[in-house]
C-alpha cells in the first residue's frame, strides 16, 4: 500500500471578532504552541476555500455556512506564503518535498461563538487583541498574516 503524504498546499485561518480580538488554539503535539487554524488540502482537487471552511470545522467546531458564521463571514485575503517545512514535520510529506505554499483566509466571527477543539490537535484556546495575539503565535507567517487583520477590515 502506498503511504499518504500531505499535501504541501495549506490554509492558514485568522479567526476574529469585528472588535480585533483573534482565536487562537494551542497545538496538542506542542504544548506552548499558539496558533491560529491551519490545515493542508485533503485531495489536490479541493479548493482552498473548501480547505479552510473544513479546517476551521475539525479544529474548532465552528460551521462556517451556519446562521451564526455565514459564509461571506470566510474571505479570501489573497496572501500567500511560502515557507520550509520544520524538520520535525517533514516526515509527513513525499521524500524531497521541503516547502509548503499557504493560503491566508480571514474568518469574522461573533465573541461568543462557541469553541469546541479536536482534541488530539489542540489542548487549549483563547480570544487575544490582534497585536498580542500576533506576538502569541510561534509561526512568523501566521503573525505576520494576524498584523494584517485591520487591512482588511
């Protein structure tokens, strides 16, 4: 049987409140670790809009397309990033792939939208100000794409 490698083609979901306050989960395999949503594409196939709307679902319980989260609340932000893969996390793609190409999407949602984390990726969550949130995250892209929330507000 063929091994299944990811995908190197990812979303990265900047979850927030019209008030600038950002979502962000701590990863399971590295306690300490904020994030904001991130996944790579399940089939070549799949849409990175389609990407997103499914990470944001598995990682947060959040139903974008829901009376609460419509979906013209998931936009686009038409930036891109590219990026070498951890060494640590290379193990999950074909031999030779090294760089990762992501996809930024921003996500309004209501303060008060429930949160419900996939336990076996993430421990903990919680609300920040954009700018401390940006300082939270480990990842320079996912900091980066969180300084540029009030651009596209």
């Amino acid at each position: 049987m063929k091994p299944r490698y990811k995908i190197p083609q990812s979303v990265l979901v900047v979850i927030h409140t019209c008030e600038r306050e950002v979502l962000l989960i701590e990863r399971a395999d590295a306690p300490g670790t904020w994030q904001s949503v991130t996944g790579s594409k399940d089939d070549e196939n799949e849409s990175f809009e389609h990407t997103a709307i499914r990470e944001v679902a598995e990682e947060t319980g959040i139903v974008v397309g829901s009376p609460a989260v419509p979906r013209a609340a998931l936009r686009d932000w038409k930036l891109r990033n590219v990026y070498e893969i951890y060494p640590a996390w290379r193990h999950r793609y074909a031999p030779g792939v090294t760089h990762n190409t992501e996809h930024v999407f921003g996500l309004v949602v209501p303060r008060d939208t429930p949160v419900v984390l996939a336990p076996r990726e993430h421990l903990a969550w919680r609300w920040l100000p954009w700018r401390e949130a940006a300082d939270a995250c480990f990842s320079f892209s996912n900091a980066e794409a969180i300084l540029h929330l009030p651009r596209f507000m």
